[in-house]
C-alpha cells in the first residue's frame, strides 16, 4: 500500500484523461488498455488477485480486442478524427465537465468526512469466492449465463448483414 | 494520511466521473461505449474496495457479475453500432435522434 497505490492510481487518473480527450479512437483504446492495467495493479494491491487476474484477461484482454477489431473493421481511424476534433469544441465539454466535476468534489468531500476506525486491507482468497459464488449466489450465476446467452443470441440476430433483395429484372447480368 | 478505503474510493470516484463527463461530451457513438466501460470499471473497483475493507467475498462476486454484465453489453452494442453505421453510413449519434426511417 502507500506508494505503489498512488503510483498505479496516477497511472490510472492519467491514462483515462488521454482516452477521453484523444480524436484518434485507437489511441484512445491504447490508453484504456493502459488504464486497465493500472486497475488490475489496484485490485492485487485491495488483496484480490484473482480479479486482477481477470480484469487483465477479460476487460484487457477479450473486451477491448473485441472493440479494437470491431473499428479496424468499419476501418475508421484517421478519417474520423477530423470531424471528432470538430465535434469536440470547448463550448461542448466545458459545462457538463464542470458540473461533473461539481459533483466528484462532493463526493470526495463526503468519503472524506471522519467515520468509524479505518480497516487494514484484507486479502480475500479465490477459495472464498468460490465457494461464495456456488454457494448462496448459485442463482446469479445461472441468470448470469442466461445473460450471456441471450447477449451471444442478440449480437448474432443484430450483426447480421440482410440480403439485399432486387428484383430480377433489375439485376445486371452476370459476366 | 488517509486510510485505504478512502483513497479506493476517491479513486473510482474520480474514474467514474470522467467516464461520465466523456460519456456526456462525446458525439462518437463508439466513444460513447468506451465511457460505459470506463465507467463500469471504476463500480468494480468500488465493490473490490468494500470487499477488501470488510473482508468479505461479496463484493469479488459483484465484480465478476459485473464483468459478466460488460462482456454481454459489449457484444450487443457493438452490434448496434454496425446496424446503426450501416444504416446511417456515420458514427454521430446525433444523426441517431432524428428517428427516420
């Protein structure tokens, strides 16, 4: 804890300012990427490695290459980072960044205020997830996979392209 | 000096607003996604937080449903975006508004 932690929160804090002030998208992707490392880093320093893990595997790792294939697929990039910057002008992103910034400082100044005696950061072992997650949450797990099933169903069903329909008379005769 | 908790806390706070200040400032609809996770992250922080200040597995668990919930989110909006991209030919969700057709 200590510095390691402000180290990887730094490197958070950072990361996830260049990917919401980026025009490029795959720039901004790159330092999401970043940003989720830095996250993992926190997770294994709150004692949970195995969600450090994970979040490097899934969210890192099929997540965003699933993201990153989807745009080297619509084969953006550099053309839409033109118009991204001109979308992005200060008279768009000054007022609600000020007013979301209104709010974190409320926020902070709440966590902030003095509460009970603070806790030592506990390691919580894989085991007892384990057996937390089959164990009283059996039902969550199952609504879980149900959950993926009908994203796998509903990504299949929307990605696919409609065949074109012309009429006969319309086609041009094939060479 | 202030205690673990509290600077996790602070941490996805601040994580979580600037998802929510990009999702709010933002016109590119994949953009748009990427705050969503952004967001997402910075509530499984949170909950890994708890968990570690209490020292209970719930909170571990919350993360992986929520990790779950991103996967499938994921999957359809990108979806949605190609039906949108193809109909539309552009990533401006304001485009998206007009509700043509």
């Amino acid at each position: 804890m200590g510095t390691a932690f402000y180290i990887a929160a730094a490197v958070a804090i950072l990361s996830t300012i260049m990917v919401i002030t980026r025009y490029n998208i795959m720039h901004a992707l790159l330092y999401f990427i970043v940003s989720l490392l830095s996250v993992a880093v926190v997770f294994y320093l709150y004692g949970a490695p195995f969600m450090a893990a994970l979040e490097v595997i899934i969210y890192a790792g099929a997540i965003m290459v699933l993201i990153i294939f989807f745009v080297m697929m619509l084969s953006l990039g550099s053309q839409t980072a033109g118009e991204e910057r001109s979308w992005m002008t200060p008279g768009v992103w000054i007022g609600p960044s000020i007013l979301c910034l209104v709010l974190l400082g409320e926020l902070v100044f709440l966590i902030l205020q003095p509460a009970g005696p603070a806790g030592e950061v506990r390691v919580v072992e894989p085991k007892e997830v384990g057996l937390s997650l089959f164990g009283p949450y059996i039902l969550a797990v199952e609504l879980a996979g149900m959950l993926l099933m009908a994203g796998i169903v509903g990504a299949y069903h929307l990605g696919r392209q409609k065949k074109k329909i012309v009429h006969r008379f319309l086609q041009t005769p094939e060479s | 000096m202030i205690s673990p908790t509290t600077a996790g806390l602070i941490l996805a706070g601040i994580l979580f607003t600037l998802g929510l200040i990009s999702m709010l400032i933002r016109r590119n609809i994949i953009f748009m996604l990427v705050s969503v996770e952004i967001m997402l992250n910075a509530a499984g922080l949170a909950f890994i937080v708890a968990a570690s200040k209490w020292g209970q597995p719930e909170g571990q668990v919350m993360f992986m449903f929520i990790l779950a919930m991103a996967a499938a989110e994921v999957s359809v909006g990108l979806a949605l975006i190609l039906q949108l991209y193809h109909q539309l030919k552009t990533l401006d969700s304001d485009e998206a508004s007009r509700m043509r057709g």
